[in-house]
C-alpha cells in the first residue's frame, strides 16, 4: 500500500466516525454550538474571566492531545477532529449564542 493510499484510508476512517460523533449526535444533544456557547458562558463563571467557545475547543483539544500523548487510542484522535470541524465552523464568527 502506498503512503497516499495509507493515508486514505485514515482519512476514510476518520470521516465515518466524525459522521458519526458530529452529524449523528445532533438529534440527541442538539446543535454543537450553542452548547460550546452555553459551555463558555459555565467556565467564564468559574473562571471569573471570559471563556469564548473557541477556547473552549482549544482546551479541549489540549485534552485529548493530552491524553493521546499518554494513551494510544484512536479515540483521542477522531474527537480531536471533530472538535477541529466545530471549530472551523465556527470561525466566521457566527457562534450561536447558547441563549436557548
């Protein structure tokens, strides 16, 4: 196998499993955003300082590299990808507010 067809199939892999965390979970926790929203709004109370939901990705993309550097598991990788998707999404700055 080729390292483009290696690296294919990760890909491909890695697709059908953020379908799956990303797209498939929406109708049993709703729309990603306003909850990262709603979730920034929680740490900025304990925090006492303001946490945007794009910090809020980071931070929790800092866990899982966190964790993938002490525990191998495909795991870490899929939700750190799919924590990077929500991210992207949101970087037109059109965060739903998560007043809801």
């Amino acid at each position: 196998m080729s390292r483009a067809e290696s690296l294919g199939s990760y890909i491909d892999s890695l697709h059908g499993e953020l379908y799956e965390k990303v797209v498939e979970r929406i109708p049993q926790y709703g729309d990603p955003q306003p909850h990262f929203a709603r979730l920034a709004k929680m740490w900025s109370a304990v925090l006492n300082h303001d946490v945007t939901p794009r910090q809020v990705l980071l931070c929790l993309i800092s866990l899982k590299l966190l964790r993938e550097a002490t525990t191998d598991m495909w795991d870490n990788i899929v939700d750190i990808a799919g924590y990077a998707v929500i991210l992207a999404e949101g970087e037109d700055g059109n965060w739903a507010s998560g007043d809801d």
